[in-house]
C-alpha cells in the first residue's frame, strides 16, 4: 500500500484543535500578505470587466476571424479545473478511496471557486451582458424562446447546474464540522456565525442515516454531472463545422482534460498548503504521490485523445481538417502554444513514471504549473489557432491579446486565489469528522 | 418529544455496550458522535433512510418538465426554423433534460434532508446541557427518552448522566 494516508495516534480533541487552528488560530504573515495582494488583483480584474461593459469587448484583441479567444480559453480552462474537485468528492467517494478524506473539502472548494472564474467569461464575453437573460425561457414579450438546439442554453444549464451541485454537496459535507467549529469557537461572535451555519447539526445517529443517504445521492449525481459539463462546454465547438472544432470525439477528450487540469491545480495547492499549515500528517506523501499518478493516468488519456483528433483529422480525407493540423495548428500565428502544450502536457508528464519524481514535492509542484499553463494553451490553441485559419485564405487573420485580455486572465486567478484565501481562513478546510472516522478505522484499538 | 436523559460516554465501545443493553426496554434513544459509526445505527435500529425514494420521483418530474418545456417553447408555441431543419428535433433535448434532472434531484434531496431532520434547528434542549459541545468533538452522547434513572446510565459507564430539556 506504500506510505500511510494518516500519520501518527493524536486524541480527537488535539486532532480537533489542529484542524481548527487554522480558522481560530492568529492570522499568519503569509496569509494577510497574499489576501491583500489577491484582493488587489480582484479589484483589478472588476475594474477591467467594468470597462470591457463600459467600452464594450473590442477593448479585447478579438477580432474577425478570431471571435473567441482569452474569455472563453478561460472559460474552459477553469471549468476544467473545477473538475477534479467533483472527482475527487464524488467518484472517489463511490470508489471507496479513503485517501480522498483529507483533500476533499478543498479540492471541492477548489472546484466552486473555479467553478465562479468560469462563469464570468459566459457573461462578460456576450459584449452585452445585460441581456443574458435571453438564454433562459421566460415569457417574453417578443413571445420568441431560446434555440434549444444550440449548445449555448445547454452550456447555461450544464454550468448553473454544476455550480449549483457543487455548492450543495460541500455544504453539506461542511455541516458536521461547521458544529464542531461552532462547539469549539473561541468567541461568542464566532460562535453564533458557525452555529447560524451549521443550521443546528448535532451528530445524531437518526440524523447521520437520512444525511448518509443524502450525501451519497450527490456523489451518485456528481459524478454523471462532472462527466456532462465538460461534454457539453465540447460541444459548443463540436457541433459548428470549423476544422479543428468538428469532431466527435470532443466529449470525452474535454473530460479527460479537464480531470487532468484540475488535478493539477489539486497538486499545485496542496504541497504549499500542507507546508504551511503542517498538515503533513494529515495530508501525506501518499497523498502527493497518488495526485501525481492521477496526473500521469489522466494525462496518457489526454495524449492518447491529442493523437487521436491528429489521426482522424488524416483519416477522414477531409482536407481542410488535415490543414487545420499542419497549417493553422503547427505553424500558423501563435503556434508556439500548441508545441508548448505538446510538451508539456504529453511530454513533460511522462517525468511521472518515475518514483524519484513523484516523491518530490518540490519537482511536482514546478511540473504541475507548467502542465497548468499546457492545458490552458491547450484550449487557446483549440479555439484561437483553428478560428485564425479556417477554410478560405482570404478570411485568414491572427488574433494578438490586448492588456485588458491579460488582465482579465490573471485578474481571475488573483480572484480565485482571494476566495481561496478567505475559504482557508474561515472554514475547516480538511473535513474534521471524516479524518476522524478514517483515524478510529486506521487505529481500531483505541475503542478500549 | 424532547426531554429525557442526556448520558455521556468518553469512548464509542462503552457507549456501544450500554445502548445493547437498554436496547430491550423499548426506550426511545438517540446517540451524538464526533464521527459517524455504521454500528450505532444497527444497534440503535435504525433502517436505511428511504429519502432516496421521496427524490425519485421529483428527479424524474424535473427531466420531464425540462423535457416537455424545450418540446413545446421550440416546436409549438414559436418554431423556429433555422436552415431548413427539423423544426422538432428531441435528440437536442437531451442535455438539458439532462442537467434539469440532476438540479432537481439535489434540490429536493437537500429540501428533503432538512425537512426530515427539522434543520434549521438553531435552538434545541440538548444545546443547553452542560458539555454536549464535545459531542462534536471527542465524547460520546446518549439520549435516552423514557422510564430510566440517571444512576443506571451510570452504571453502564456515562461519565455523567443529566436530564435534558425540562420544562421550566
């Protein structure tokens, strides 16, 4: 089984008080430095979405043929990232993994916040977005509804619906521990807050039974759920008919690439935060090393999806899709994002076979970031790179981003990073009473 | 309904031992701990939740609507016909068919949960006795509703056994 998923034989209440000191003990230097910083970002980023509403998008460097380029790659980016959390919440749960207990609050966290970053892009890409509300039905005046059979309303419910689920099912795995945060809160204030939020949770056997079953429904709909979203985000460009975008295997290549982003980013958050909070008994080098075999799993499946689209872009004789490939992919404007995804995300993971590698943090923790920016040139180059150069040469163009486009970009992970920051400040981030199940199921002989 | 003895145990298996032993009394007991135990609810005979019963049928209601609502906006009420297609084409239904049924499926399960369990339930007697804050954190909590005398609850090995929620 290699290393231990829980270290040591600490009582529940010292186990209780580590956990918790995060939220309760003082605030770190690190954390009110990086919450400042983070918060500036955000207001950064709101300031530049004001103006992209004020002016309007061609502040953005889209243009003609380029209609889509940073907002929705980010869309996609963070979308997929989001994923691992579900994964890691639902799927492992059903797979009975029980070295998810550790990291599953915050790569569910993770995922809401992701999730948030995400749904801006839909918003602010539409140029008006006040009128956003035409994607729902509601009784017009105009008496017209929204096209179903256009992806964009499935991308609304698919994306409301993730958030929604998500949010559900980390709330309602927070309730135990946000009683046991109310039970030991030092102040009457704090109390209050976390009893309000706890809604009354009192660990009752008839209670924990219905809850059980509650919770197990939503790792039973999470897990469908997580697989549909990125299928349908695909399919907002696997139903048009641009080369590089029409293709059918769409659905499961976004998938898997969105489970491969996002343990990334569940790798690039738990080493420092294990670190800094010395978890490191709570969450192990197992723990590491096991995110880093996801990461090797999930990304042979995502080179195995890049190498297929390659082949059948050959294999169906369609010209313009084999041109998309050589011409618009391998050397047209901004190519170098599509080598860079090559070698990141194909080559650059192949380091994971090695033990050596993925028993070192450090190393991990670098690759995982590179294979960050990989999957992000990844969608870039999926969405930009093949609208530059489609069908007629004519109608050729290049797309250049302008600094409100970077801003937005980085202005959105200062943003995650700021929710992030509030969430392991106020909220037990590692799930209390599951890590104290997991260490009475590891240590059975401390029922006397 | 909500007064009786609240007893509390410093570990699982004590408190295991003493609600197999009040099991036979017919008494109504409850039992708080900083974790869930499957066992408790076998000795405490407790059958599975049937919460997933009362989704069910709310899940399928939500596909259905979402169904019929996107069969009837885009096909009967304005049809749209956009280059010559099929002006009812349910296969495009799916998704959000899809993404409805899961929606309503979490809502009515959260709905549902806190229904049955009576959350928010910011004010309860046991909040009031002394100590039961460590039910979340490391001791163990019996209710026990019904003919008991506190003494015997502490013969079983409660570390202490106190009346809950008596009325002024």
């Amino acid at each position: 089984m290699g290393e231990p998923v829980f270290i040591g034989n600490p009582s529940d209440e010292a186990l209780s008080d580590q956990l918790l000191d995060p939220i309760f003990g003082p605030k770190s230097k690190t954390w009110r430095v990086v919450f400042l910083i983070s918060g500036i970002g955000t207001l950064m980023l709101f300031g530049l979405i004001l103006f992209t509403f004020y002016v309007g998008i061609g502040v953005w460097g889209v243009n003609i043929p380029v209609g889509w380029a940073f907002a929705i790659t980010n869309f996609v980016w963070w979308i997929g990232i989001g994923h691992a959390g579900t994964f890691i919440s639902a799927i492992l749960l059903l797979f009975e993994q029980k070295w998810r207990t550790s990291i599953n609050r915050f790569a569910e966290a993770m995922t809401l916040f992701a999730v948030t970053q995400a749904a801006l892009f839909p918003l602010i890409h539409l140029g008006r977005p006040w009128f956003a509300y035409w994607l729902v039905p509601y009784p017009a005046t105009m008496r017209v509804w929204p096209n179903f059979k256009s992806a964009l309303p499935w991308d609304v419910a698919a994306v409301s619906t993730y958030f929604t689920v998500s949010l559900l099912f980390w709330y309602i795995g927070l309730l135990p521990d946000l009683a046991t945060a109310r039970d030991r809160a030092p102040t009457r204030i704090q109390r209050v807050l976390y009893g309000i939020f706890a809604l009354g949770w009192r660990g009752s056997a008839r209670h924990q039974r219905h809850y059980r079953m509650v919770y197990g429904l939503f790792a039973g709909i999470a897990t469908p759920l997580v697989l549909s979203v990125h299928s349908v985000v695909s399919s907002d460009f696997a139903i048009t008919i641009l080369p590089g975008w029409h293709s059918t295997i769409f659905p499961p290549y976004f998938v898997a690439g969105a489970i491969f982003s996002g343990f990334c980013m569940v790798a690039t958050l738990m080493i420092p935060i294990r670190r800094v909070y010395r978890l490191q008994s709570v969450i192990t080098a197992r723990h590491v090393e096991n995110v880093a075999k996801l990461i090797l799993a999930t990304g042979l499946i995502v080179t195995y999806s890049y190498f297929c689209e390659y082949y059948l872009a050959w294999y169906s004789g369609d010209q313009y899709e084999l041109d998309n490939l050589i011409h618009a992919l391998a050397r047209g404007p901004n190519a170098w994002t599509f080598w860079y995804t090559i070698g990141a995300n194909v080559l650059l993971v192949q380091t994971f076979w090695s033990k050596r590698v993925r028993t070192n943090e450090l190393v991990i923790w670098v690759i995982t970031i590179f294979i960050n920016i990989g999957m992000w040139t990844e969608r870039f180059s999926i969405i930009a790179l093949s609208l530059q150069q489609d069908f007629l040469p004519s109608s050729w163009g290049a797309f250049h981003p302008s600094p409100v486009d970077w801003g937005i970009t980085f202005g959105t992970g200062f943003f995650f990073v700021f929710l992030f920051f509030l969430f392991l400040r106020f909220i037990p981030f590692v799930p209390l009473s599951e890590v104290k199940e997991l260490k009475h199921h590891l240590n059975p002989r401390e029922h006397h | 309904m909500r007064a009786g003895i609240a007893a509390e145990f410093a570990d699982a298996d004590t408190l295991l031992v003493a609600i197999q032993k009040l099991r036979e009394r017919g008494l109504k007991m409850d039992a708080y701990t900083p974790h869930p135990m499957l066992e408790l609810e076998d000795v405490l005979g407790l059958g599975r939740s049937r919460i997933n019963w009362m989704v069910f049928p709310l899940a399928i209601g939500g596909a259905i609507f979402a169904f019929l609502l996107q069969s009837w906006c885009n096909a009967v009420d304005y049809p749209i016909n956009i280059g010559g297609r099929t002006l009812y084409a349910w296969v495009t239904n799916i998704p959000i068919t899809f993404e409805t049924g899961i929606l309503a499926t979490g809502l009515s399960a959260i709905f549902i949960l806190f229904v049955v369990l009576g959350f928010p339930s910011l004010t309860h007697p046991l909040f009031k006795v002394d100590g039961f804050e460590r039910a979340s954190v490391d001791r163990f909590w019996l209710t026990v509703q019904g003919e008991i005398d506190p003494a015997e609850l502490m013969r079983l090995g409660a570390l202490r056994a106190v009346p809950f929620g008596v009325a002024p």
